[in-house]
C-alpha cells in the first residue's frame, strides 16, 4: 500500500474481529488498494497516542478524506474523535492560516444496528439520521471541505450476505470511480473561526505551527 495517496481511509473499528460491516470493507480496500491508503486507527494506535505530523501529512497529501466506522451512541468510536480533536488542530485545519483541507472531498462511509424506519420521526431514534450526521457536516464545513453524500448501510446487524456483498461493491465502485460521482456546486467557503469559539476547547489560542502539531456503529457493525 502506498505512503500516500489522493484517496485516505480512516478506519476505526474497536473490535474489528467481531465486525460484521466495517472490517468487510477494510478487508476489502486493503486487498484492492491502488490509488488509496487506509489507516486502521485501532491497530495503528493501540495506545492511543496519534502521530499527528503523520497524519497530517496524510490528509495533505489526499483530495478524498474518507471516515469509515459504525455509529456508536449517534457518534463516531473514541479513537477516531480523539483524531479529529488532535489532528484537526487549529491553525492547520481550520481557524487563522488553517487551510490545509480547503477544498477537499469527505466522505462518511458508516453503519447502524437499527433499521432505516428507526431513524425517523416516527422511528425509535425519533430523528433521520441527518440529525446524528451534522457534527460531520459542520466539522467539514469549519474545515472547508465539502461534504459528499455519505454511504449508510442501516440494519446492519440483520443485514444477509447478499446485502453485505452489495454494499462492499458499492463502496469498492465509488473508490475507483472518484471524483466522476461527485457534485460540487460551488467551492465550499472557509468561515472565521474566532478564538473563543474553537470546537476544541483545549486547543491552544494560537494557530498551531507544524513544528508544535508534530510534538503534540454501534458496537458491533
């Protein structure tokens, strides 16, 4: 698999052995990979300690950032929102001199144990999932990326073989087939961040420098 690419996955599952959806498609893109790199976040941090320089360069190098997990408890696993916090830092990803992701593409590829039905009004969740994705959308939209219709595979834990299988070629299309299937209606705009309204509220006050960033599903789908 090459250092870098233009496509970057974000894998983060905490019991990938016991996955039914998640580690199919990682399996997947890992087996295939050509133009993309994946990161499986839990076994490339056991320990949790994130190389933010590495990542960094990363998500630099890419034009398509891809975040591929289950929802668990509406969100995103722990180890993939302790990426966002340390990773998207300010000043880099977003705030004063933060545009380092400008104009790049993101893409949720992601699972739920409930059924589309439950993420509704009338549903258990009493919601549609785009209630439990603006966190996604708002983190993109603070970064200046825009925000590709995102790949949700609902039931998951109902979901037959067949259902498996479609959803893999699915995913597997859409990497080889990027950028032709995505829209973008306008260059997505870079609002001002001020200090005291970070998303981060332990990030420093002033923008990070690249030297100061390098130092620094459910359950089961």
């Amino acid at each position: 698999m090459p250092e870098t690419s233009d496509i970057l996955i974000l894998a983060a599952h905490p019991d990938r052995a016991r996955s039914r959806v998640s580690a199919r498609l990682m399996d997947a893109a890992q087996a295939q990979a050509t133009r993309w790199t994946l990161h499986d976040l839990y076994r490339r941090y056991p320990d949790y300690a994130i190389d933010v320089a590495a990542e960094q360069r990363a998500l630099a190098a890419a034009r398509l950032v891809i975040m591929l997990h289950p929802l668990h408890w509406y969100s995103m696993p722990a180890l993939q929102k302790l990426w966002v916090d340390e990773v998207l830092s300010f000043g880099w990803a977003y705030g004063p001199g933060g545009h380092a992701l400008r104009g790049k593409d993101f893409w949720l590829v992601t699972s739920t144990g409930g059924s589309a039905e439950a993420y509704s009004a009338q549903g258990h969740h009493e919601h549609p999932i785009e209630h439990f994705l603006l966190p996604y959308t708002q983190s993109a939209r603070i970064c200046g990326m825009n925000f590709l219709p995102p790949l949700i595979l609902h039931g998951a834990h109902q979901a037959d073989e067949a259902a498996l299988q479609q959803h893999t070629k699915s995913f597997l299309a859409r990497l080889e087939a990027y950028p032709q299937w995505c829209v973008h209606e306008a260059e997505p705009s870079l609002p001002e961040v001020p200090l005291d309204a970070r998303p981060a509220l332990f990030s420093p006050l002033r923008p990070a420098t690249p030297a100061r960033a390098a130092s620094h599903e459910e359950p089961q789908p």
